[in-house]
C-alpha cells in the first residue's frame, strides 16, 4: 500500500451519518434520494434533467442508447481515457473510432475528428481529460456540420467550466462518474445530464429494465398495479444509500474543487522552471476541475522514475494507456490503429497525488522526491 495514493475519496462524518439515516428510513433503493440527488447535480451543472445510474459505465451506456446508436455506426472518441469510453460504443453493436489527441491539452484534437469522419459516423464522445474541459465550440461547429449527436464524457469534469458555463449543459448529453477517486463519491454511482426532454424519457426508461408505470405513456391502463416493459433496458438503478451520501458530497463540491486548484498551483510552482518536467496545460477561457494532475518526463525514462516514486510510497498511476493497444481492441480490428500524438504522450505521462485531503507535507514529500530522482 502507498503511503500516498495518487488518489483518496473524503467522507467526513456528516456523510456517514446521511447515509446512517437513509439506512433507518423506509427506502433504501428507488426512494426520494434519487430525485433530490439528481435535481441537485442538474442544478449545479445547469440543466434541465438528470439521470442517476449506477456507474459511469452505465451512464456512457445508456447515453448511447439515448443517442440511437447501433450496429453499423461509427463514434468517434480518444483514445486517452478509460476504456469505457469506447466500450460503450460496443455495447451498442457500434465501432469505436479514435482520433488523436491535442499535444497541449491531452484532449481529442478536432482537426483529426474532421478526418476520422465517414457517412457512418453518427456521435462523438468528447472525454474532458483530467478535468480539463475540450475546445467544444469547434466541436459543436463540426457535429451541427455533419448532423452528429455529442456526448460528453465528464467522469473528470464535474465542477468544470467552459467559457463560464459548467460541463454538463452544453451538449446533447454528459456523462458523470462518482467512483471514490473522482471529485465527488457515492461508492459507485454515474449520472447523465441533458436539456432534451425526450433524451431524458429514453435514459429513464432505459435504466429500469425498459419498464414504466408513467400513466402518459402506458399503453393500456388496467389498475395502479400495472407496469408494462417497452424497450429491452438494463437494471442500471442507484440505491437511495448512495444517492445520500452523494448529495451530502454535493454540498462540499465546491469546497473540493478548491482544495485542488490551490495544490494543482502549488505544483505548477514547483515544477515550472524544471526542464525536465512538462506540466499540464488549461486551454483558454475553461476552468479545470483538476481530477489528475499529469505531468510528461520527455527527457527521462518514465518507468524509471515511476517505479523510483513507487518506491518511496508515492502512489503515481499512469492515465491512460491507448485504448485500442488493449489485448480486446487488438484482436477485433484494431490492431493497425495508430494516433502519434495519443502514444508519444502516453509514453512519457505520470498522474501525480491530488485529492482534497492531500496535506501539505504529503504535497512537499511528492515534490521533492520527484525533483531528487529527476537530478540522479
């Protein structure tokens, strides 16, 4: 175990104790805490609905379904992110396509989207890498161009702004995670946000087996027993238990995110005026959540100084390897893929410690011993 993970969710006692009391209530799952938590996070972002679900996996999933994808499509998305992104996709009988990444923001390069586009392509999955928001105008220029629909994959942007609007009400669907790494918990939970009412019935229906007891959209009315299954869903339901204690993380959301940007300014000091180590870039008029703090070592050898760090008890990670250079991708059809820019920074990229309750002396431990190592 590290002594200093590269990550750490913060539960304070008054989030055990919302959970405490929803375990004493009548619900447990699919009971108030669900609405009140989704009502607070479509708030928060700016829009006009939300869905919870139960992962973030389920979020990209069902956000997929929504969007009508299906066998014969193409999505295009980066490769530089968890491989849900583009799993998703498969999900749905659809193909992955990956466009290469921005050399400074870590982000899907629009340019290449331009060429990646065929008369199959029918979404793109914008993944705002690290917190770090994409350019989504020129995004949303090429989707209106080309009639695509746009999910953004905000597992590491909630709290993030782009030209002073929140991620989550800009395009046609966002995607959110509160797995315990990311900037707010709920054990697993994920959640989509959207401003189109009949996106937000299919996410609805989608996520409870496809079953419905909406009085509007029966089909026959035979009593207040009746329920009918309209579509083939999943059971992709949050329990009210974890929904609490994400409304109780809700409340701190804001306090987190700026526990992160003062560490992320410490860093940056730190680090600036080291040759050897390139730190991360925030593309104009947007605001990081700061979820990863990742930093390139291109004139060392990242193995080296990652196992060095490991050694002492820093508990780096690497975000992320490519997705098509995973065993799976290999073997079905994308073995020949390549995005330089995508495998150059993967190959030099370490994720260094940064979530809130990081102290002081913890921050100073990573940075000296990161310089140290970098000086041997």
């Amino acid at each position: 175990m590290m002594n200093i993970p590269y990550a750490r969710q913060c539960i304070e006692e008054d989030d055990i104790q919302a959970v405490v009391e929803v375990l004493k209530s009548d619900y447990l799952t699919t009971g108030p805490k669900i609405v009140e938590f989704e009502n607070i996070v479509a708030w928060y972002v700016g829009a006009k609905y939300a869905v919870a679900v139960s992962n973030g996996t389920a979020a990209l999933h069902a956000a997929c379904f929504a969007a009508d994808i299906k066998e014969g499509d193409e999505v295009i998305t980066s490769p530089i992110t968890f491989a849900a992104s583009a799993n998703c996709v498969l999900y749905c009988g659809a193909k992955p396509v990956f466009a290469d990444i921005d050399r400074k923001t870590y982000n899907i390069d629009p340019t290449d989207i331009r060429r990646k586009i065929t008369p199959r392509t029918k979404a793109i999955i914008a993944v705002h890498f690290a917190g770090q928001p994409c350019d989504m105008d020129e995004i949303h220029k090429i989707a209106k161009e080309y009639h695509l629909v746009v999910i953004e994959d905000g597992a590491h942007a909630l709290g993030s702004k782009y030209k002073e609007k929140q991620i989550g009400s800009l395009s046609d669907m966002t995607t959110f995670s509160f797995h315990p790494v990311k900037l707010i918990t709920t054990g697993e939970g994920g959640m989509i946000t959207t401003n189109d009412e009949k996106l937000y019935q299919k996410l609805i229906l989608f996520r409870t087996h496809g079953i419905t007891r909406d009085l509007s959209l029966l089909e026959k009315k035979e009593g207040a027993w009746y329920y009918e299954q309209q579509i083939l869903g999943y059971n992709y339901r949050l329990t009210d238990i974890q929904c609490a204690l994400g409304i109780s993380q809700m409340k701190k959301i804001d306090g987190f995110i700026s526990k992160r940007r003062k560490l992320v300014q410490k860093y940056n000091e730190a680090f600036s005026d080291c040759e050897d180590i390139v730190i991360p870039y925030q593309l104009a008029e947007t605001e990081s959540a700061w979820h990863l703090y990742v930093v390139q070592f291109p004139h060392h050898n990242r193995t080296r100084v990652f196992e060095k760090l490991r050694e002492k008890g820093i508990g780096v990670n690497v975000h992320y390897i490519p997705v098509y250079k995973h065993p799976y991708y290999r073997a079905h059809g994308y073995k020949n893929v390549r995005c330089k820019c995508a495998e150059m920074i993967y190959e030099n990229m370490i994720s260094l410690p940064l979530y809130p309750a990081l102290s002081n002396d913890e921050q100073e431990r990573v940075i000296l011993y990161l310089l140290d190592i970098l000086k041997r």
